[in-house]
C-alpha cells in the first residue's frame, strides 16, 4: 500500500480538526444547559429560605408579644415552651393566667429563644447553600481530554453566576421587657414556690444531724426549730391549709401553704376556698355522714347544730335543703300526740339538773362535750348513784336520743351504775375528724 497523499491527509486533518471542534461547542452548550438549570434551582432554594425567614421572623415577634405579656419573671419558662417546639401563637390568644399557668409546666432554662435565631438561621441557609452547589457539581466530570480547560471554565463561570442565596436583613431579637400584665386571680407557680420555701426555710429551719442528715420525729417527719416568736404563725398557717384542702382544694398540703401565705401578703389575691367549701369536698362529705347518722338516730338538736355547719363552711344551698328537711321532721313529730306514760319520782337524781351536751368547735371539726363543766369529785360522787330509768328517760327527753345515747351522756357525766339490759352501741360522731 503506498503512501496517503498530500491532500488525503489534509482531508483527514480537517476531519479531525472539525469533531475537536465540534465536542468543544457541545460541552460550551452543556456549560449553558447547566447554568440555566442551577440557576431555577436556586430560585427554588431561595424560596425555601424566604419561607424559612419569614416563619422564623413570626416566631420570634410571637415570642416578644407574650413575653410582654407574662413579663420578666417568666421569661425562662417561655424559652423553654419555645425551644420545646410549643405554639407561640396559640399561647397569644390565652388570657394572662392561662398563659401563666401554662408556662408553669415548663423547666425555666436561661438560654435565649429569640437569640438562637441567628443560630438557626445560619443553619438553613448552610444547608440550602450546600444544595445549590451540589447542583452546581452535577456539571462536574462530564469533559475528554480535549475540552476539560472548557468544564473548568464553565465551572466556575456557573459558580460566580448562580453564587449564594439572600439569607435577608437580619431578625431583630431584642426583648425588652418589664414586669408583665397584672392578674388578682392567679399566682404562677415560682411565687407558690418560693412562699412554701419561705414556710419552711425561713419561719422554722430544718434540723440536721453532723453529717448534714435530716432528723426525724417518731412519725418519720423532718423535725424543725422554730424561729423566735413564730410558733403561732405556723400554727395558723397550717390550720389554714388544712382548711383549705378539707374546702376542696385539690393540690397537696404544701401547696395550700404556699397559697395561703399569698392570701395573706397580697390582698389582691382571690382565695375564696379559705371561707368556702364545694359539694364533694372532704369537709362536705364528712359532715354530710355525720347529718344522716343523726338523721337515723331522730337527732334533731345534731342534725340543726351540722347544717349550721353546712351555712358556716358557704355551702348554703345544701344547708337550705336540709333545712327544710328538718323542719318536715319536727313539724311531724309535733303534731303526732304524744304516749301516755307512767311516770314514777324518784330521790336518787335531781330531775331540776338533767346532763345535756352541746357541740364545741375544734378547729374545722367539731365534739360533742359536757353542757357544763364536771369536775373530777363531781364525777367521781355520780359514779355511787344508781341510775334509774326515770333518770335515763329525763336525759332522752331533753337530748331528744334513744336510750343508749342518754346513757353515753349520762358516763360523761361519771355516771356508772346503770339499769341491766342489753346495750345497743350508738354510732360515732365525726369520728373525732376535723
């Protein structure tokens, strides 16, 4: 085979000259290709930000809107519902104690919400910015030998192009804050907290052993030394909580501490459950028991002294219907005539002084107790009559109680030498419960 000519190699070197060409003006169309598409998805990026800014910018206005609202004190427990993921907005259409009350729930932490937003907005974009160049890679090793100079080029020529997106003005997270809406009807749970503190921590101190242990009574209770001239204090404080809790309230004694001190400090606020049981409560139930135990044993001196009871604790509507009730009673039982009975004398008890009892108030409970004072000779002296059952019946009458009741007044008084029959055991009143 001879030779290519002069021409023939000519004509195959402008062949191959025309394909070099050729892949050099494919590859500076695909340059174009691919900065038309980094570039729509960069707006696309960028809208994904815009909408990120925008939600992040209501945030944080939310956020200044109830901080003004709950205040200064509050701030710790609203970063935290924040942070937490909690719906600031919601929260803005809460009244003020509801606000508060919800926040109560939250740990308070000092860490900023509103400051994190920088923070949190340098991530977005961080993450977005990554995505456009990954975009921008795509176009990345798609060259020959012969046109990687132009993949270079384009490279960067596509980066400078497209760039970074707008991450917008900067979030002013400034709080300026004082110390929130007033309310007489709520106090959060800090202010409960810090009066329970002060209960225990500054009117009486714990005490502790050597090693710093706390020293127990016989009920397993931490023992206390009680600061100078503050027994009484105590005393009426915890006498008010118990109250509390017999009226209803439904947290733990501590907690009726801390908002029966409150009550006391700040006149504003509102503690009706001090003054005023509700139907249901511990206090109701237990007089309620007391009334039908009388009701069963036609107490009707008992039955009038508890729904007195009843009107003292504000339970009106329930004293009014139990009233009525009474009143039913006794007006039945005075119309009906009365038995014809014997009736004998008797010299061994004075008929002019028959024993009685009446109702003495402890506290928020109540006993039964003397009509009038029986010393000890007195009693003693009582203990060697023999009681007849003219006398059992004498302290029936003015009691208005069976005969077994007449007799447990009748050993209040010291009596002991009682007529023989068999004794039916009456039931208890209160049970001795306050």
């Amino acid at each position: 085979m001879g030779l290519l000519s002069s021409r023939t190699f000519r004509q195959i070197a402008l062949g191959a000259a025309g394909r070099y060409q050729e892949k050099r003006q494919t590859m500076r169309d695909r340059i174009d290709e691919y900065r038309e598409r980094a570039l729509t998805q960069k707006d696309k990026i960028q809208e994904k930000y815009n909408e990120f800014y925008d939600e992040e910018k209501d945030k944080v206005n939310d956020f200044k809107f109830v901080a003004t609202k709950v205040g200064q004190s509050y701030l710790p427990q609203l970063n935290s519902f924040a942070t937490a993921g909690g719906d600031l907005v919601s929260l803005n259409n809460m009244g003020i104690d509801d606000i508060r009350r919800t926040l109560d729930n939250y740990k308070p932490i000092e860490d900023s919400y509103v400051g994190g937003s920088k923070e949190r907005l340098k991530l977005k974009s961080n993450e977005l910015n990554q995505n456009l160049q990954d975009q921008v890679g795509l176009f990345k090793g798609t060259s020959t030998l012969f046109t990687r100079d132009i993949e270079e080029r384009g490279m960067k020529d596509i980066q400078a192009t497209v760039g970074t997106i707008d991450t917008g003005k900067p979030i002013d997270t400034r709080v300026s804050v004082g110390e929130g809406m007033r309310s007489g009807t709520f106090v959060g749970q800090s202010k409960i907290s810090a009066n329970i503190d002060y209960f225990y921590n500054t009117l009486q101190t714990p005490i502790l052993d050597a090693a710093d242990r706390p020293i127990l009574d016989e009920f397993g209770k931490q023992k206390y030394d009680v600061a100078p001239g503050q027994q009484d204090t105590i005393d009426k404080i915890t006498e008010q909580a118990e109250t509390l809790i017999a009226n209803g309230f439904e947290g733990s004694l501590d907690q009726a501490i801390g908002n029966v001190i409150e009550a006391e400090n700040n006149q504003d606020y509102n503690l009706p459950m001090l003054t005023t049981a509700v139907e249901g409560s511990p206090i109701d139930v237990r007089i309620t028991n007391a009334y039908n135990e009388a009701k069963n044993q036609n107490q009707t001196t008992t039955m009038q002294q508890l729904i007195d009871m009843f009107r003292d604790r504000g339970l009106v509507a329930k004293a009014d219907k139990l009233q009525q009730e009474l009143d039913d009673i006794v007006t039945k039982t005075t119309d009906e005539p009365e038995p014809e009975t014997e009736t004998t004398t008797t010299t061994t008890q004075p008929t002019e002084d028959v024993p009685g009892t009446k109702v003495e108030r402890q506290g928020k409970g109540a006993k039964i107790v003397t009509e009038d004072y029986i010393s000890p000779e007195q009693k003693d002296a009582n203990s060697q009559v023999d009681v007849t059952e003219e006398f059992i019946k004498q302290v029936m009458e003015k009691n208005d109680v069976n005969r077994d009741k007449a007799i447990d007044i009748l050993k209040m008084y010291g009596y002991t030498k009682f007529p023989q029959t068999e004794k039916t055991k009456s039931p208890p009143f209160l049970k001795g419960k306050k």
